[in-house]
C-alpha cells in the first residue's frame, strides 16, 4: 500500500512538473509572438543610445554623456634610436616640442597624466614626432584648446605639416577649429591616430586640408586612425559645419574599429559626413567602425562646380566602404540623412555593412551623379533603400533591406563588445597642468 501511494505521488509531481514546464514554455511562447523581442536589447544599449529614448532609464538629467571605452589596444611602438622625451607641465610640453622640431624630430614625448593646454596650436614641422601618454588611457591625459567657440583666427590644437606624426592613447578637446589638422598641400603623409578620443570641437576633428588650386599634387598618403572615439558630450554639434573625419587629398588612408557618435547639426544646414572622403582622395578603406546618431555617417565623394574641375583628377576614386554599423534613432535631429554616400565616386565597393534607421529619410545608401560609376554595392544589410540619384550608376547584387530591429541590435551587440564599448558617464576632466 505504501509503495503504490508513493507511486501515486510520485506521478502526480512529474505530472504537475511536466504541466508548469508546458505553462512557462507557452507563456515565452506568447511573449515572443506579441512583444518585440528586441525591446530587451534596446534596454541593454539605453545607456551608449543616449537621446534615442529607447530604454526605461531616464537619461535627461545625465548631461553631458560620452562614450566609455576600454582601451586595452596595443600602443604604437617607439623605433630604435629616437629620443624620449617625458613631460609633466605645460612649459615641459612647449620645450619638448621646440626641441623636436628643432631637431629634425624622430622624438617620442611621453605625457604623465593630467590635462594640458598651451593656449595655442602646437606646429609639427619635423618628420616622425610621437606625442604619447604614460599610462596609455586617454581618459587620464587630455589636451585641450581654446574652448568649442567661433574665433577670428584660426585655432587647432594639433597642425601637421610633416610625416610620421603619431597621437596615441590622448584626448583631445575644446578646439574653435580643428583638433587635428593634416596639411595635404605640404605633402604631410604616415599620421597614426590611435586609442585617443576626440571630441567637442567648433568645426572637424580630424582635417585633412588640401590646396587644390595651386598644389594640387601634393597629397597625404597612409594615413591610420584607429580604436578612437569620435563624439560631442552634449549629444549635438554646436554648429553645422563640423565632422569627424573630414579629409580632402587623402590616398590610402585607413580607418578602422573607431566609434563616431552626435556628429549632427543643430540649425541652418546638415553636418558634414562622420568620414568622408573627397576631392583627388582615392582608395581609402573605412571598415569595421560603429556610427551612431550622425547627420551622415560615410561618404566619399562630392561633386564641385565646374570652375573647381579644371585642376581636379577625380572626386574620389577606388576604396572600399566594409563591415561598418550604422544605426541613426528617431531622436529629433533636424537634419538625419542617409548612412552611405557615394557623391561622384568612382570605382569603389560599399560591402556587408548593416544601417538601420528610425528617423524618416527614405534611403540607407545612396550612389549618386553620373560620376559614381563602377561602383560595386553588395551583401548590405539595411532597413531602408539602396537607390541610385540623379544618374549615379551601381553594380547591385546580395543586399537586403528587410533589415529587423532584432538582428540589428545583436549585430550592434557584437560590434560594440569587440570595440569594448563599455558605457556611458560623466566626461572625464583631467587635473589642469601648471605652466
């Protein structure tokens, strides 16, 4: 009798085990079938999708907000024989400069933690000149400028008008101009920008200027920028002409694993591109970087006036546009465009990249004029159109645009946690230096 009661029980617990397993599967069931399943997702990333209004956090009173990044990338290495060049204050920092461009360069100047400012552009016109921190975290050591403001004069924090500068593991912030400018018209070729952060400048973070009326054969060559972050902390540019990349003359430039957020114009005209690539630039390779909530986020080309195109080879030609991941939320900015352009570029191949956008322009990627021929389109992953304007000519093949917000913001996900994308917090303000 005991063993059958025991049976009895027995049944009746796997029967209720077996009944509360089917009750739990069909509610998940049901919640997948009428929630969208990436709403958990959008939650995850509230905290880097600041102004998307996607996650439950509220965010208003978080002000400013920047990216946190892990930066555990490799710093560049210091060839043998060049000098090393440690400096703790701002007169450290003038001398070591002076003294590198003095010399003939071939100078590492390694800077201890803390904020520098010299209330002036630092001039680079010796070949191979390295401006390293100690610590390698650019979050402990910054430079900044005169402040995000328009001024008379022309105010960068860096000009390059030489080969071989390198700016590893720096902030940069607060220029009226640029943060970093490199002069194409001097033949100024070899920058390396990595593991920095750049951001909060009055107009591009990162020029390359060119001078195509009288010098234009002099072009900078093998450019690399790489695992930087590029961002305005107020989520917003303070004017519309600004960009991340901004870059004229440029062959064989490389930009790779970098993260470009709020690149975006506040009134009167659209920001320029978060990269871009234009005016005799050619076979430059963009791939693997993260866009979000930029105005534009790659181009390459843009078709000038007739009177321009007498000393002008091409808008851009060549390159390739790969494995990048743009997203663009409905966050009120009032001038959201599309993710890809090709503006009067020939020959070149925009692949496997994944856009997704919420705001209401029609297009993701756009090949547009008749001088984008040639150009080869596939495998893109998008939620919107890949369309040809006014006679821009492509060679399709592979692309969708079917794009689900699920599947993007895993692909996000992934993109993200190899960049080491941490979160978001308060900008990190250095202790300032004493002259």
């Amino acid at each position: 009798m005991f063993n059958g009661d025991f049976k009895s029980a027995l049944k009746g617990l796997i029967f209720s085990a077996f009944f509360c397993c089917l009750l739990i599967a069909a509610a998940n069931a049901t919640y997948w079938m009428f929630s969208d399943p990436s709403s958990t997702m959008l939650q995850k990333f509230s905290k880097v999708l600041i102004g998307s209004n996607l996650g439950t956090e509220n965010t208003q009173n978080i002000h400013p907000k920047t990216i946190v990044k892990e930066f555990s990338s490799f710093q560049t290495k210091v060839p043998d024989g060049f000098v090393i060049d440690v400096v703790n204050t701002n007169q450290e920092l003038k001398r070591a400069i002076a003294r590198a461009n003095k010399n003939n360069g071939q100078t590492a100047i390694y800077l201890q933690d803390g904020n520098y400012n010299l209330g002036k552009t630092i001039r680079i016109v010796a070949n191979d000149i390295m401006f390293l921190s100690v610590s390698g975290n650019p979050y402990k050591t910054s430079i900044s400028g005169l402040g995000m403001k328009q001024t008379k004069g022309v105010h960068n924090i860096f000009e390059v008008r030489a080969d071989g500068f390198v700016l590893d593991g720096i902030l940069l912030t607060d220029a009226p101009n640029h943060l970093i400018q490199i002069a194409a018209e001097d033949n100024a070729s070899r920058p390396i920008i990595r593991n920095c952060i750049l951001q909060d400048s009055y107009e591009q973070m990162l020029k390359v200027s060119y001078d195509q009326a009288s010098r234009p054969k002099n072009i900078s060559y093998d450019g690399v920028v790489e695992q930087c972050i590029f961002q305005y902390t107020h989520g917003i540019a303070p004017y519309y002409y600004t960009g991340g990349i901004d870059a004229l003359g440029a062959k064989g430039w490389r930009v790779e694993n970098n993260i470009f957020k709020d690149i975006a114009s506040p009134s009167k005209h659209i920001a320029q591109h978060a990269v871009h690539f234009w005016v005799n630039a050619s076979d430059n390779i963009v791939s693997h970087n993260i866009f979000i909530d930029n105005d534009r986020s790659i181009g390459f080309g843009m078709k000038q006036s007739r009177r321009q195109v007498e000393s002008l080879d091409y808008f851009s030609q060549g390159g390739i546009i790969s494995k990048n991941v743009i997203y663009h939320s409905d966050n009120g900015d009032p001038f959201a465009d599309t993710g890809i352009i090709l503006e009067a570029s020939l020959d070149t191949i925009v692949k496997d990249n994944y856009i997704y956008m919420q705001h209401g322009y029609p297009r993701a990627i756009e090949y547009r004029f008749k001088e984008t021929r040639n150009a080869i389109i596939e495998n893109n992953n998008t939620n919107r159109l890949i369309s040809s304007r006014d006679g821009g000519t492509a060679k399709l093949s592979g692309n969708k645009n079917n794009l689900n917000s699920l599947t993007f913001f895993y692909k996000l996900e992934s993109a993200l946690t190899t960049q080491n994308i941490l979160h978001l917090a308060q900008p990190v303000n250095g202790e300032s230096k004493n002259d």
